[in-house]
C-alpha cells in the first residue's frame, strides 16, 4: 500500500490533540432509552459545505432507525441520537470538542468529523480516550499509521482516489499519455496526488507536472498557466470543493485543454453542478459510491443503492453523493459492531468494529488491523448534460464515458 508520513502540520495537530485529552472512565452509553453518538463536524468555515453532506448522511440513519424500531441491544431496544458540535473547520477545535463529547456529555460512540486533518486530531482524542470513532470522510492512509485501536475508516484510502481514472482511461481511444496533477498541499490531497502518480508512472504514462498550491487558496492562476504551458492529455486535481470550483473556472479563463479533467472531490456534490452550470460538464471524479452500485446489504437497513438513493432525495431533495453515503455508511458500521457485541460497552464495540465484515449499500465494512477498509473499491463518475453519470467500474456503471473532451469554444 503506498502512503505517506505524517506531515509537519498534521504531526502538530496530532500532537495537540493528545494534548489536549485526558483518560476518563468510561461513561455510560445510553440514558433514558436513547444511544447517543457525539460528532464534531464543520457547520461554519472552510469546509462546511462538505460539513452539511455528512450531516445528512448521518441524519439520514439516526431518522431510518428511529422509524423502524430502534435498535435492539441485549434484550433492550433502544433509539438513537447524535450529539453535534461545530468544530468550525478546525482540527484543534476538532478534538477539543471530541474531549467534551466524552468527558461531559458522556458519550461513548464518536462519529467522525470532515476531512483528513480534523480526523487525525479525532484519532489522538479518541485514542487517548479509549472510545471508537467511525469516520467516513478522513481518507489519508497516514492517519491510521499511528498504531490507534480505536478509529475505524469505512471509506477507501486517499491514495486510491483518483486511481480509478487512470485505470479507465487506460482503456479509451486515444489513451491519454501525459498527466498533469495539481494538489493541495494538506496530507489527503498530497496522497492523492502521490497515489495517481505512482499508478501513471507504474502504468506507462508520463507525469509531466506534479506540484503543490496552499490549501484554501483563492488564485490557482499560476499553477493553471504552467500546467497549460505542458498541454497534458489529462490534468487531475487532489482537492476539496472550493478548489475544485476555482481550478475549473480558471482552466475556461485561460483556456486550458485536455482530453479528461479528473477531480477527487467536487463533481459528486450538488454545489459543484449547480455553481459550474454548463462548465462541468465532461468532467471526472473519483468516488467512494455510486446510486448504480450492486450491492446486496445485510438486514436491519437499506440494503439497495438505488433505494437507498430515492429515500435520500425524497428526505433532502437531492440524489446522496459520495459524502452522504459514506457517512450513513459510518453509522452502519457502529449499528452493526454493537448488534454484534450485543453490548453497548465501548471497548466490546471497539473489538467488534475490528472484526466487522458485513456488505452494505455502500459496498464491503471491512477493516484491515489499522482500521482502514482496504477492501472497497473506488468509482468514477462524470457529468454528462448536467446529470452525474457513474461511467467506470464495467460492474456499476449507467453509462460510457463521454471522451475526450472538447475544447472550451466548442462546447
């Protein structure tokens, strides 16, 4: 498995969030009938747009429980609930608040925040803390080189993001040659980059422009003119939202051409469609779940993609992507770790997380002995005429890739 160390920056946050926690007794689970889940998740700052997507993921399960008959726990049936506190895009106020969560509200399950550093910080906290934490949306395999027994990823490793492409591309005429990949400079968005690199390089392809802009940053136009300086036959971004949104304004400024656009995350969420319009079109991106998925889930939850995808649009008006997916995903992992503990007793839980295998709507919740669901693979998705199409794995696709892309003016 390819990886990378623990950066500077994610070193410290992982250092202050020990820091910051203090061993406490275990507290107890449930009270009053309820099974409450404590989550630290970004409802303000940079990433709260993606903050929202994992709330409704979340949401979306506490709410399907809740409707058809709880869960049942040792001869107990009990509902369920989850305790939210903004951790406003912060890794530090990240873990801070995981300390809360525990120490005062007694909670005894964590739900994982957004993003790669605020679940590094939520690892320490909840390592020191001796709790389990599920995540669904902190991707960076270097989080789980730390020796931590108690955080579990249901999604695939960051390094596998954007993968997918590349083995799809492989297989279209002309074959994509060169590739140009442009990340920011957080740990996931890094290994993402590094991931694509090392399957182009392994695979015959030349990486003609591998390089790194501030995360969060508001001007790619120097990053955009050198990759346009290369015409590569594919440019690929690892990134977050905002910044997939501000690179593919900039590639139609400069008038930046190549046969795929390829981004790790942006082309799934509602935003990047409606803020794009017509400009997002024939792009790419790599996903952890597609609506066509065929899968065949265990009992107790939807256990269809596409039925899970109507429910979801019925609730929140919009078809789930990736985020809302994994997240409902994450709480399936706690729903089905605690039927099978048949205890609430975290460190039970904890060991019963370890030993999950289970098929759900969102594929396999299987974790290898560091907690990372090694075992799911990734999708590619594409938007096609304003509508997300899922165009790679042969397996659950709805429609061929539209390729290669046209140029600006003659779209």
């Amino acid at each position: 498995m390819s990886c990378i160390r623990v950066g500077g920056f994610l070193a410290l946050a992982i250092a202050g969030a020990l820091a910051l926690t203090t061993a406490v007794p275990a507290p107890a689970s449930a009270a009053n009938g309820t099974i409450v889940f404590g989550a630290a998740l970004a409802a303000t700052g940079s990433t709260a747009r993606e903050g929202e997507l994992t709330k409704e993921g979340y949401d979306f399960w506490k709410d399907y429980v809740n409707s058809h008959g709880g869960m049942k726990v040792a001869g107990k049936t009990y509902n369920v609930d989850i305790k939210y506190y903004d951790d406003e895009s912060n890794p530090q106020t990240a873990a801070r608040l995981i300390e809360k969560l525990v120490s005062e509200d007694h909670v005894s399950f964590i739900l994982g925040p957004y993003g790669s550093a605020n679940s590094a910080t939520a690892a320490a906290a909840v390592e020191r803390l001796k709790v389990p934490m599920v995540e669904g949306n902190g991707a960076a395999a270097s989080i789980f080189n730390q020796g931590y027994k108690y955080t579990f990823a249901v999604l695939a490793p960051g390094f596998k993001y954007l993968q997918g492409i590349l083995e799809m591309a492989r297989t279209l005429k002309p074959t994509p040659k060169t590739v140009a990949i442009a990340t920011a400079n957080d740990t996931f968005s890094v290994e993402v980059g590094q991931g694509a690199a090392d399957y182009a390089n392994a695979h015959g392809m030349t990486v003609v422009y591998q390089n790194k802009y501030p995360a969060d940053t508001t001007d790619v136009s120097a990053v955009v003119s050198a990759i346009k300086a290369l015409n590569p036959d594919m440019i690929l971004n690892g990134g977050h939202l905002d910044e997939a949104l501000l690179l593919q304004r900039t590639f139609k400024e400069q008038n930046v051409n190549a046969k795929i656009f390829g981004y790790s995350v942006g082309p799934d969420t509602p935003d990047y469609r409606k803020t794009l319009g017509k400009d997002a079109n024939w792009v790419f991106g790599g996903t952890q779940w597609s609506p066509t998925a065929k899968y065949k889930g265990a009992p107790g939850f939807i256990g269809d993609s596409k039925v899970y995808a109507a429910a979801f649009n019925k609730k929140y008006g919009h078809i789930p992507e990736y985020h809302n997916a994994e997240s409902t995903a994450a709480c399936l992992a706690f729903m089905y770790a605690i039927e099978k503990a048949n205890s609430l007793d975290p460190q039970k839980v904890r060991d019963a997380l370890q030993n999950l295998d289970v098929v759900t709507f969102y594929g396999i919740l299987k974790f290898d002995s560091r907690g990372i669901n090694v075992y799911k693979p990734m999708a590619v998705n594409q938007i096609q005429n304003g509508e997300l199409m899922t165009v790679w794995p042969l397996g659950v696709q709805n429609a061929k890739p539209m390729y290669p892309t046209p140029p600006w003016n003659a779209r």
